[in-house]
C-alpha cells in the first residue's frame, strides 16, 4: 500500500442550470487545484455532491476528473452508499477508471453494530483492487467510525488509512498511537480551520472542503509544516479561519448546512470564472444573492 499525504481537495462537482453534470467547468476546476501545487484530488465526495447524483453522474465525473488530471497526482474517488451491497457495486464501476484509493464510509441509514460495521469494510475491501480509504463523516452518516474500529481495522490491513471528518482530534490521535506499523497507511483529516494542528499531532495530509476556493493557502500551511515554519503556518492558519466561516453564511438566510456550504464554495468558483452556474442538486435550495454577496464581502476582504 502507498501512504498519501500532503493537501487532496475534495472537489465539488459543477452542475449545469438543468441539473446535468458541467464538464468544461470541472475541468477548470481541476486545472485551478493542480496550478495551486495540490498532492491529489478527491472526487465523489460529499463537496461533490455524490450522494445527490445517480451512477451516471458519477461515472461523468471521474471520467473528466481522472482526464484532467492525466496521472499528475492521485485521485481518489468516493463510493458513498448506504449499504454494503450498494457501495461494492460503485466499486466495481470506479474499477474501471485509474483511481489510486477508494474512500468508503460506514453504512448509513440502518444503525448497525461495530461488528456489522467492520464486516461491511472487510466485505468492500475484498471486491476492490484498489486501497480502501475509510471516511469518518459522522454529521452525514449519522454515527462515528469508531476509534475501536477503525484501529482493528487498520492492524488487519482491511483499510488503507483514514479520512476523519469527525472533528474529533484527541479521538484521532489516539488511533495514530495506538494502531501500530503504520508503514502504508494515509492518516489525514478532514478539517479546514484547525488543518494546522492535526498536521502537528501527525497527520500526514488534509483534505479541506474550502480548498476548492483557496487550495494554495493549505499547500502554502503544509510547506510550513514540513519546514517547521510556525510562524508562517499561524499566518496561514489565520487566512483559512476567515476563509472557513463563508460556509455558514447561507444558514443566517434559511438554508441547510450542506447547501449553505456547497452554495458558498460555488459562488466563490463562479465569480473567479472557474464554474458557471451554483447550481445545487435537489433538494437542496439555491443559494440566496444576499448570502453571496456577503461570501464574497468575506473573501474580498482578505484580498482572495
């Protein structure tokens, strides 16, 4: 297994007014992350709408991500499904494009025990020929991946690393203590503010959904993690604060979290020209002009 590390946006995927799938406008997308300096991308995650879209979105998506990036950096892909059956069939069509990792999360919808849990990576794991990266996304799946878990699973080798979008730092370090040979394994977080101290207790990489508007800020943060310049990762740290509170401005107007989310990372991308539309899928609402003169209010101030 080969261990990934460093700052792997998780791309949103930009839709057309009808709905459909924009191509042209990923593939900006994608170019804007590589000219940032970024070590991977991650598509078919939650910032990219995959449990909206139906297998032929999907399938659109990595085809034009897994094109533009044309093996430049890895790409991992999500197979977001709420049972163990469901995921294995995203698995076998992901297997068709050349992805580096998979990123699974628990089942969802049932509330299943921790030995059902780990039966459910074990059973995915042995129908994929790629890396399982397993994703800890407790506010969308409804309960966490437990640290118990997740360490059997990680000395079994069943998984190849996690994606912990808990929010939960002493619970992730406990498990870099405690899950032995570490040798292979991606152990990455998936939060934006906050991205410097995960790196510092061991993190090897990040994957920040506001990196879709300022990935150059994580990269800048994990250049100086790695030179040990704390000063300019306090600096950076600083700027992907501001950058992170634009994510909560559509809920003062009425939306949900994930459209308020998804509506202001789509507003930034539309202004800078790099998408066309922020259309969201349904049924999540649109985001209101207020909200996003607002956002970019935010992102003007810090001269982004």
């Amino acid at each position: 297994m080969t261990a990934f590390k460093g700052i792997i946006p998780p791309l949103c995927t930009p839709l057309a007014a009808d709905g459909s799938v924009d191509r042209s406008s990923l593939e900006r997308l994608v170019r804007r992350q590589l000219d940032a300096g970024v070590h991977g991308v991650f598509a078919l995650g939650s910032s990219g709408e995959a449990i909206y879209l139906n297998d032929a979105a999907r399938r659109q998506v990595l085809e034009v991500v897994v094109g533009s990036v044309a093996g430049a950096v890895p790409v991992f892909a999500g197979a977001v499904d709420g049972s163990t059956a469901r995921v294995i069939e995203q698995v076998r069509w992901i297997s068709d494009f050349p992805v580096d990792a998979i990123v699974v999360t628990a089942p969802f919808y049932a509330n299943v025990s921790d030995a059902e849990t780990i039966t459910h990576f074990a059973t995915v794991a042995a129908a994929s020929r790629f890396p399982i990266i397993a994703y800890d996304i407790p506010g969308n799946v409804g309960r966490r991946l437990s640290a118990d878990v997740t360490i059997e699973l990680l000395r079994a080798n069943v998984i190849a690393g996690l994606k912990d979008t808990s929010g939960d730092i002493a619970g992730f370090f406990r498990i870099l203590r405690e899950m032995g040979d570490r040798s292979g394994k991606s152990m990455i977080c998936g939060t934006d503010k906050g991205a410097g101290d995960w790196l510092e207790g061991g993190a090897d990489g990040v994957v920040p959904g506001i990196g879709n508007v300022c990935s150059d800020l994580f990269v800048g943060l994990y250049d100086a993690h790695l030179r040990g310049d704390k000063a300019e990762m306090q600096r950076r740290a600083e700027h992907i604060a501001v950058v992170s509170s634009i994510l909560n401005v559509g809920q003062k107007y009425g939306l949900g979290l994930h459209a308020s989310q998804l509506g202001a990372l789509k507003t930034v991308l539309r202004n800078a020209g790099t998408i066309a539309t922020t259309t969201v899928s349904l049924p999540l609402a649109p985001y209101p002009e207020a909200a996003a003169r607002e956002v970019l209010a935010i992102m003007a101030g810090i001269g982004l």
